[in-house]
C-alpha cells in the first residue's frame, strides 16, 4: 500500500507563512483531500478540504496541482496557537479492492515568538 | 448540532479480556468511521460504516470489529486484547462516505490494556 509522507516537524516564527506539502501517490479518483489539526489529547479537527486547484477558506488555502498526487496547505501569518500536529487525509486506492483512508504520519508545527 | 461523543472516554483493561467502544455521530450523518492512533504507528483506519454497512476495512486482524445500528450510532469491539492494542480509539463520522466528505472526530476513547 502507497504511503502518505509528509514532514515529520517544521518551525515558524510568529507571522510568517507556512507550506505543508503532503505526498500521495495513489488517491483514489473520486476522494478529497482533507487537512487536519490535532492538539494534543483531542480528536483531529478539520482545517480545509479540496479535490483539485486551490481552495482557501477563513484559515488556510489548499493547493492541488492536476495529477493530484500531492497537496500543500498553507497557513498564513502563523501565531503561537497554531502549534499543533497538521495530518493530511487521502483515499488510497492501490487497486485490487484496498481502499484505506490513509493519514500521513503528521507535522508537528512549532511556532517561535 | 451537538458534535461526535465516544464513550467510555478511557478504559483500562487486561490481556485477553474484550472491550467495547461506543460513537454517536453528529446528527444525520450516515457515516462513522473508526481509527487507532499510536506514538508509533500514527492515525490507522480500521474501518468505515454507512448505513449499517461496512465499506472499507484497514489492516488489523479480525480482532477487531465493528457495527452500526440504524440510528448511525457505532460500536467498535476488541476481543482478545494485547499489550499492543493500548491507544487511542478515535471515531468520526460524515454526511457521506468517508473520503468524499468532510470527517468530524470524538475526543476518542483512551484504552491502555494492562
């Protein structure tokens, strides 16, 4: 089964822009991609979610280049409160009926004063 | 709209003994699906239900199991627990199938297997 790689840590200084590229070579056709952020001891909680070009809402922008095999999401003008761990969602499909919902292994973003 | 509740919240039990684990998702949502989420391995589906139907399964042995009842509500079974299977159970449901649709989590349920 194809992997979801993603940076495992980045850091950022307080209002500067951050890129987060995630890697998914097999995304089945039909699925979206979706962001995450997670703090420590909560559930994941959903940041922005494309299927191709760019999306961009209130908190972040999402870009899909046209073979959909990677994402990058983009946090404009980080503060303190956006440390947390970032997870991208994809549906992999390598064929031969195994369809997972596979998460990358999550960058750790840590915003510097 | 409330949002996604698991209960219990954490568990603490011994080799072999079984667990089950509750979600209710957020009101009309058809799909609840289920991950474990470790230091090691990270966040892990399990599987997806829709409709009282499972759709797609994850690489864990049949251990594991699940089911959805009409009301959406999910639970998800361990039997024969392991030391390894201490983690984080996290449950999220969605309008629609899982990889078509945004997915809201539960704060999870903490299961630490003694």
């Amino acid at each position: 089964l194809a992997k979801t790689t993603q940076p495992i840590s980045m850091d950022s200084y307080e209002g500067q822009e951050v890129n987060i590229t995630c890697s998914h070579n097999n995304i089945a056709t039909n699925d979206y991609i979706t962001w995450y952020q997670q703090f420590p001891s909560q559930g994941p909680r959903f940041i922005i979610q494309g299927y191709k070009t760019k999306v961009t809402n209130e908190v972040a922008s999402l870009f899909i280049p046209a073979d959909r095999k990677s994402s990058t999401l983009s946090l404009p003008r980080v503060s303190l409160s956006d440390t947390a761990v970032y997870y991208c969602l994809v549906g992999d499909d390598s064929g031969a009926g195994s369809y997972q919902l596979t998460f990358g292994k999550g960058t750790k973003l840590s915003v510097i004063p | 709209k409330a949002g996604v509740t698991q209960t219990p919240r954490y568990l603490i039990k011994t080799r072999g003994q079984q667990v089950t684990l509750s979600c209710s998702p957020i009101s009309g949502h058809r799909s609840v699906s289920w991950y474990q989420q470790t230091p090691g391995q990270g966040l892990q589906f399990l599987f997806e239900y829709f409709s009282e139907t499972q759709r797609n399964k994850g690489n864990f042995p049949g251990r594991f199991s699940g089911r959805q009842f009409s009301n959406s509500r999910s639970e998800m079974n361990v039997s024969t627990l392991e030391l390894g299977d201490s983690a984080l159970y996290l449950c999220a449901s969605s309008e629609g199938l899982a990889g078509q649709e945004t997915q809201y989590f539960g704060p999870g349920t903490r299961l630490l297997v003694l």
